[in-house]
C-alpha cells in the first residue's frame, strides 16, 4: 500500500488529533482522477480508518475551481486507460465501497464542481457541505462512461428517482442552492468558509461516542448494501463499455475539444 510521504495525487493530514483531511490535489485537472489517484485516495483512507485518532474524515479538492471531476477523460482518451496502478486494476469500485464500509463519517467539503465521477464521490460521502460557488452534475453519456452502481441506484434514494434521472438524462449543471433543496448536501457557506463549516461537522463527531457513531453509520448503509452486488454488474459492464467505439468516442471527444457523435451507434 502507498504510504501517505509518497503520495503525488493527494495529501493526507491530521488536524487536531481528531480528524483527517484528504484533499485531492490535481488542480491543473480539475481535481481528475487517474488510476494513481485512487491507489492513493484507498491509502488514505485505509490509514485513517486504522488511526485510532481519526474520528472523521473530510474529502475535498485542491484549489477553487473543482472538488473532482470525475475521471480523468483526457488521460483515457490519449491511453485508453486511466494509467498505471499498482495492482493493474483500476479500483474506483473499491473506494466506493470503501467509503461506505469506513466507520467514520466522511464529509465532503465540495470547493468547486463536482461532476461525473467527482459527484459520484459526494453522494457517497455521510455527510456534504458545499461552497456558493459549488456545482454539481453528471457527465457520463457526454464522454462515453456511466456508473449504474451507486452513482445511480443510491443517487435516487438520496434525491428520489425522478431528480436522479433527471440528473443523469439531461447532463446539466446544478448550482449550490438547487443540490440543499434536493437534498444532495446538507449546508452552503461562502468559499472562505467551506473548510471551517467541514471541520466544526467533525469536531462535533469527534466529541460523540465512536462507537455509537460507527452502528449508527452501519445502520445507515445496511438497506442499501445491496447496491453492492449491483455495483458488481456495473461496472463489469462499465468495463467492456468504455473500451468500445462507442465509448472512447466520447472521450476522443472531449479531448478534442469537439462535440460527441454517437449517431452510428443509436
């Protein structure tokens, strides 16, 4: 396992004996992830679950302008994967589940855009607190890609089925007061005060019983860890996708900087 003094993609510390901060650190990517990035972010946050100190964790992007955008589209459009990992596998499923199977809460503190992937990220966390300048959206038929798994299935329980469709059908941008009102994060502040708003969350965490916490976190996610098995499916089927005419069109695409044509495969 990569050990956080070696991490290139994201840091990892620990404010206050109390709680982590994992920040995605790809800027000039707008906060993408490539293999390497997930490799590094699964590390983090295996360390901060073994680190008895770490009560909470806080998830959150480098700079202002993106939280994550989701998988590196341009890195998969001039490779055809999404670079080199150490297990050869490109394990986003594992931090998914990783997310929800830590019994801590993770809080995600979204500075900028969070799409396609980066949104998946989001949801994913217990708990959301947005900048004012924060967007949200989808970007996977746009580019070639999908997640059927929790991206979707649990995006519907948190939002109900019709806000999920219709954020996964129409593509769109959805601004910071738009995702408190469909419930996808739980409070807006300014941009200066996005990461004091994550860190009052988790003192308040880390002032509670960790026990409590972690059955009320388990309890939280037993009705829907059967999405899991779904997830399985998914991304089997991401995995063939992805790989097709179809899919690297849109990612040749976006790398273009030119409009997808999915015409011929309709």
């Amino acid at each position: 396992m990569i050990k956080p003094e070696e991490f290139t993609d994201i840091t990892y510390v620990v404010e206050e004996d109390a709680y982590a901060i994992i920040t995605i650190n790809r800027p000039d990517r707008y906060n993408s992830f490539r293999g390497r990035t997930v490799d590094e972010l699964i590390a983090a946050f295996k360390t901060a679950w073994a680190d008895k100190r770490v009560a909470a964790v806080i998830l959150t992007g480098a700079g202002e302008k993106a939280f994550c955008a989701g998988g590196d589209v341009k890195e998969r459009a001039e490779t055809g994967h999404y670079g080199e990992t150490e297990s050869g596998l490109f394990e986003i499923q594992a931090l998914h589940q990783l997310i929800r199977d830590l019994p801590k809460p993770v809080i995600a503190a979204v500075n900028g855009v969070a799409v396609g992937g980066g949104h998946v990220l989001h949801v994913l966390c217990d708990l959301s607190v947005a900048s004012s300048t924060a967007r949200f959206g989808q970007a996977g038929p746009r580019v070639g890609s999908f997640d059927a798994g929790y991206g979707s299935a649990y995006l519907a329980r948190v939002v109900g089925e019709k806000r999920a469709r219709q954020i996964w059908f129409l593509l769109d941008l959805y601004d910071a007061e738009t995702a408190e009102r469909w419930g996808l994060v739980n409070d807006v502040v300014p941009p200066d005060e996005l990461l004091d708003k994550a860190r009052e969350y988790a003192r308040k965490i880390a002032s509670y019983s960790p026990t409590a916490i972690r059955f009320l976190k388990h309890s939280f996610n037993a009705d829907t860890d059967h999405l899991a098995g779904l997830g399985n499916v998914a991304f089997a089927g991401l995995d063939l996708f992805v790989h097709s005419d179809e899919g690297m069109e849109g990612a040749k695409a976006f790398a273009e900087k030119r409009p997808p044509d999915f015409s011929p495969y309709r």
